[in-house]
C-alpha cells in the first residue's frame, strides 16, 4: 500500500530546497534560514519543519534556536523525539552540552547572502 503525501506549499518547498543545501555536520538557526529566505518570521520556518513530510531526505534535524539549544523536532519541543534530534546531531558530529547547548560554534552554516 502507497501512502500518499500532502502537497506542500511554495514557502514549503523553498524552505525544504534551502535545507537540501545544510551540510551533514552542519546546523543552522531558525532565524539564519528564515533570513536567507527573505523570511520575516523563523516561526513560520518552524512551522514548515513540523510539516515536512521528506525527513530525513530534508534534514530538519539540523535546524536548532538562536540560543544554540535543540530546539524542536517533529512537531514536538521535548522528550523520545528531541532525544533522537540529539542522536542524529550526533552521529553527524554535532554535539550538545549537558543544558541542551551546541557545544561547537563552527558547527554552524552560513549562506553567503
């Protein structure tokens, strides 16, 4: 049995193209996304993560707060999910200190706007 996915918006689909570019090892804010897609909101990038039907294929995992913290993941803001979050970061080489913090700023993409 198929399961067929929803369609996603405009805003949708620029916001899952920019994360395509994210390299594995790498993060980006919430904000430093909405920015680099002339976004006004990193809410609405938020919004668009919780939706994204493509995971892992579009990395949302690699989108973390200003604050350098996780951050959300599936829809959620704590618990098995952000775990996981924690452990695919990880595997790729991203670590977080014991308050939830990135531990290594170089860890974090730029796009060169």
């Amino acid at each position: 049995m198929v399961t067929a996915r929803r369609s996603t918006t405009i805003f949708e689909s620029r916001v899952y193209a920019a994360l395509r570019e994210i390299p594995q090892g790498k993060v980006v804010t919430y904000a430093a996304l909405a920015h680099h897609l002339n976004c006004r909101s990193a809410q609405a990038v938020g919004q668009a993560l919780k939706r994204n039907p493509f995971a892992p294929e579009v990395p949302c995992h690699r989108v973390i707060r200003t604050d350098g913290s996780l951050g959300g993941y599936s829809g959620k803001s704590r618990g098995v999910r952000v775990e996981r979050k924690r452990r695919i970061l990880a595997g790729e080489g991203v670590f977080f200190d014991e308050a939830g913090r990135l531990c290594d700023s170089s860890r974090l993409w730029s796009w060169a706007d």
